[in-house]
C-alpha cells in the first residue's frame, strides 16, 4: 500500500458518526448521529478501495463518482470532493441522511462482501457538504442566458426542484406550483427533523429562491387553476407531484376517532417543528403524548411515525407488520434505533378490527405466517388460524404506503392519459405524457419510491424538456420567417 492514502481497510475498521443516546434524543427533534470530524472522515474515506468496477456507483441511482470523491476527501481535498459530489445531485447532504445506503451503495461496497465492513458513505457524503455550506463553496444559482421560455413545474418535493434547478441553469424562466405553505414536499413535511432537519431543506430551496426560480406556495392545480391554464402559460408543464393518496384497508372499525393517516400525522408534527400553531396538536387528534399507540406497517413511513410518537411522550409505542423483520421493506437501521428508542415490533402480525364506540381503544389483530414468494420475491404473508389477540391503543396510526391520487380528475385534465395503476403515462423515451409539452417525473411516473430516484427523474427530464422547448422555439422563428 505505500504512502498511498487509500486501500486502509484492512488496518483501519469501519467507524459511523456517534449516535446520541436513545434517552437524549428521545426528547426532541434533532439529527440522532453527530456529524465527523474531519480527521474521522478522512480517515473512513481512506477504506475505499478504489476497486475497478464500483459497484457502490452503479448501485446508487445518480450514478454518483463515489470512489473519486472519497479519494479526494482521504487526501484532504474537501472543496474538490464537493464539487465532483455535487456535479451529479442536486442535493447531496439530504441523500447522506436519508437515502437507505445500507441497500444502496454501502451495501453493495466490494469490501462489503470481503468481510471488512462497506465504507460509511453516507456520513462522509453529508460531511463534504455541510462542510462545503459551512467554508461558503456553495455557489449561488446562476440563471444561463435568458432564452424567453417559461416552465411549469407541479411540485416542489426533491424531482421537481431538481428540474427546476437544472431548468434554470439553463435559461428558462420557472415556476413552481406547490400545494404546502412551505417548499419541499415530502422533504419538508413528511421525514422528521431527527433524520433530516429542516434548515437543511430551507436552505436548498432558498438557494432556488435566490436564482430567480418563483415559488407560488398554497397553490392547488384544480383549485386555483387547471392543468390547462398551466400549459396556456407556460411553454412546457412538469408534473411531479409525488404520490400523497394513503393506501388503506377496510376493517371494522375504521371510522373511529383516533384512527389517523401517517402522513397526517407527520404534517401535523413537522409543522409544530416549524413553530406552526397546530389546532390538531392542541385538541389531541393527532398527538402521541400520553397515549397507546399503534403503527400498522413496516416501511420507512412506520418508522418515521413510531419514533415520532417516542418523542410526543407516547405511554408505549407499538409497530405491527405482517411480515418478519427479514421481510420488512423499511430500512434496518431505522428499525434498530426505533428499538434503542422504546418502540416494541410484533412482527408476523395484522389487524383485522379497530375497537372502540366512538375513539378507538384498541385493536383486535391476528398472527401470520410467512407461505411462498409473491411477485415482489418477498414470502406471502397468510393468517394463522384461531390465533387472534387485542392490544390497547388510544391512537392508531396507518403507514401502509401511498398511491396517486385521482387524476387526471384532480388536474380537471380528463385527456391526461393514465396507468391502471393511477400514475401518469408517460413515453419512456422523451418523459412526455400523453398531452403535447407536459413531462412527468418522479413517484408519479415510477409510484411511491425513494428520494435519490425523485433527483435521478428530475434530472433526466430536465433534458427532455430542454430539447422540446429548443425545438419550439426553433419552430417559432421559423414560422416568423415564412410570415
């Protein structure tokens, strides 16, 4: 190995940013993992060992040049390794925190499968950034030359500020419509501050602010004006509105009060985070403190509800899945901290009844058992006969996914053509949908997936769309010529 400052992982064993312990954190919002210190994220980024096919690039869905930049950060070339980190996200200290590397490129780290340990990505890419906002390398949005076109973007969650970044870059004037009184999406009101904080989104968009990218926030496409109005407006029209429609299933009971829907719920805290006044807070609807709760479901969404229920002071916590912990789609490192934080699994189970007159009291459910793979290679689950049980619960809570909501009916665009599953279809080849100059990108083309995929559709489109409006605007000239 020479003086080489790489190849380190045999002598040097895989090390992660402290955690606080579960009784400080478990009462407040902040980031759970303290952040690296330099001489620490040298000293993990020299594990790399700079293998001929990365496979930790080819997992990661922005194609990211992991390897370059953990090479520049062991050799102490922070604001390099920014820069090459930042040439392919648009937002790289938000997929440091949030994006589940343990399946995505740590967990395909060739040093992974030798024994040693993968190499923290995830923790040196948050530290290159936030190192990179702290030093002030963080450049400004710089809008290309002017070309006299305007964009619509439907979306401000992570596809649609990447669009409308690249889209500016690029010298269109952009718009962007979003539903929340804050920008972000799922970003700013659906992950809690203890995974990602909300000055690390806030400063994101008000970079995209200072551009010169307009925001027009509270704004509802179908209330405030139709899908068409948009395309009258604006040379070209992005839908990237994520998927926000709760799935559910019918049982007994489901009506009663204190049955509520994740995302509810985690609006409702995340905007008490803000400072907001939350009415939903005050009145105890869609508060945990004080009470017995119950979370039905395994991804990433439960986890984010169990352990913000920890937080609200809950008298117990528990999360109920059908499948086991092996089968579960959330991440495994939010599982273990929402066990260091208090919250009990009862894995292998499903309700079948809320119970209660007029609030719910408890829930009646039943153990499972795991038969054969289904489409999704995951083992089916199938209910174990005569094996019902109760348990107590003031507050039950829904994380069972989400699905578009009703369009082309909520856009009052009836000539929106879309899936049989709900989501926009869209021509693979240009991201174009069925209508001339709308593109869609993101969870409404692909369904409810993670953010980096949300950065990789937002920047994929932004290409197509830059070719249709330089052909239209080709196009006009033309038609001015043989006027």
């Amino acid at each position: 190995m020479g003086d080489s400052p790489m190849l380190k992982f045999v002598g040097q064993a895989q090390d992660y940013p402290a955690k606080r312990t579960a009784q400080d954190r478990a009462d407040d919002f902040h980031e759970i993992n303290r952040s690296f210190l330099l001489e620490k994220a040298e000293e993990q980024a020299s594990r790399c060992s700079q293998c001929g096919v990365p496979y930790c690039s080819t997992h990661c869905p922005l194609h990211n040049h992991i390897p370059d930049w953990l090479k520049l950060t062991a050799e102490g070339r922070l604001r390099e390794a920014y820069e090459l980190s930042n040439s392919t996200s648009t937002m790289p200290e938000i997929c440091g925190r949030i994006c589940p590397q343990d399946r995505l490129c740590e967990g395909n780290c060739v040093i992974e499968f030798s024994g040693h340990g993968s190499v923290t990505i995830g923790s040196v890419e948050k530290f290159i950034t936030d190192t990179a906002w702290k030093e002030g390398w963080v450049e400004a949005l710089v809008p290309g030359k002017a070309t006299g076109q305007s964009v619509a973007v439907i979306g401000a969650g992570p596809a649609g500020l990447t669009a409308a970044e690249y889209l500016r870059v690029a010298g269109h004037e952009v718009h962007v419509y979003d539903r929340h009184d804050r920008a972000g999406g799922l970003l700013t009101y659906g992950i809690p501050g203890f995974k990602l904080e909300k000055e690390v989104v806030m400063r994101r968009v008000q970079r995209l602010k200072d551009g010169g990218i307009v925001f027009h926030e509270s704004f509802s496409v179908g209330r405030d004006a139709t899908l068409e109005d948009l395309r009258k407006k604006h040379d070209a029209v992005l839908i990237a509105t994520g998927v926000y429609k709760a799935r559910d299933v019918k049982m007994p009971g489901s009506t009663l009060g204190g049955v509520v829907k994740a995302l509810d719920y985690l609006i409702a805290s995340n905007k008490a985070s803000f400072g907001d006044v939350v009415p939903e807070h005050e009145d105890g609807s869609l508060m945990a403190k004080g009470k017995h709760v119950v979370v039905i479901g395994g991804g990433d969404t439960a986890m984010d509800c169990v352990r913000t229920a920890i937080r609200q002071g809950a008298k117990s916590v528990k999360c109920l899945y059908r499948r086991d912990r092996d089968n579960m789609p959330g991440s495994q490192r939010e599982v273990q901290n929402a066990e260091e934080e208090g919250v009990e699994f009862v894995w292998l189970s499903a309700p079948v009844a809320y119970e209660g007159e007029e609030s719910v009291t408890g829930v009646k459910a039943i153990h499972m058992r795991l038969g054969r793979p289904d489409a999704s290679g995951r083992r089916s689950p199938e209910p174990d006969p005569e094996s019902e049980f109760a348990m107590e619960a003031d507050l039950v809570i829904k994380a069972l996914g989400f699905e578009p909501e009703d369009l082309p009916k909520l856009f009052d665009a009836d000539e929106l053509s879309v899936t049989r599953w709900g989501t926009v279809r869209v021509d693979h080849r240009t991201m174009m949908t069925s209508l001339d100059g709308v593109f869609a990108a993101g969870d409404i083309v692909r369904g409810a997936s993670l953010v980096v995929w949300g950065i990789r559709d937002g920047r994929d489109v932004t290409g197509h769309m830059h070719r249709y409006l330089k052909a239209k605007a080709a196009a006009t000239v033309k038609e001015k010529e043989l006027a």
